[in-house]
C-alpha cells in the first residue's frame, strides 16, 4: 500500500530504472545524474570553443546523397 502512494511520484526515468533492475545487473548501471543543472564556466569555454572549432568545417552533400566535411578556408591550420 505505501508503494503504490510512492510510484504516483516517481518521474519516467525513475519507473524506467525500476523496470530495467534485472538488466542493469548484466550490462551495468545507468547514469541517474540529473539532466537540469546550471553550466559551469569550465563548460560555458568549453561550448564556446566547440562551437568555434565547428565553424571552421562546411559539410557538402554529393549527388548520391552521401555527404563529407570539408575545411571553410583551407590555408586555416589551426585545428589540424
């Protein structure tokens, strides 16, 4: 009887670990970190560099559909 006034409260990723207990026996368990937290400023600079670096590539698509990245400016070194 308590557990049934308990799993009104337990949010999907809570109903998911329960359901999944067995498996994460063999395969090991899941990260239950939360997802809503403030950034850091180790991970504000760390954003802001990733977004730099992606804005050195271009992505072109081939006819066929198959696409490959290429650099924006070619003489630009700094990366690779």
């Amino acid at each position: 009887m308590g557990r049934a006034s308990s799993e009104g409260k337990e949010n999907a990723s809570q109903r998911f670990m329960r359901a999944t207990g067995k498996l994460r026996a063999i395969f090991g368990p899941a990260n239950r970190s939360s997802l809503i937290h403030d950034m850091t400023e180790e991970n504000r600079r760390l954003l802001a560099q990733r977004e730099a670096e992606t804005q050195q590539w271009e992505t072109i698509t081939r006819p066929d559909g198959s696409t490959y990245v290429v650099p924006r400016n070619p003489e630009d070194k700094s990366l690779r």
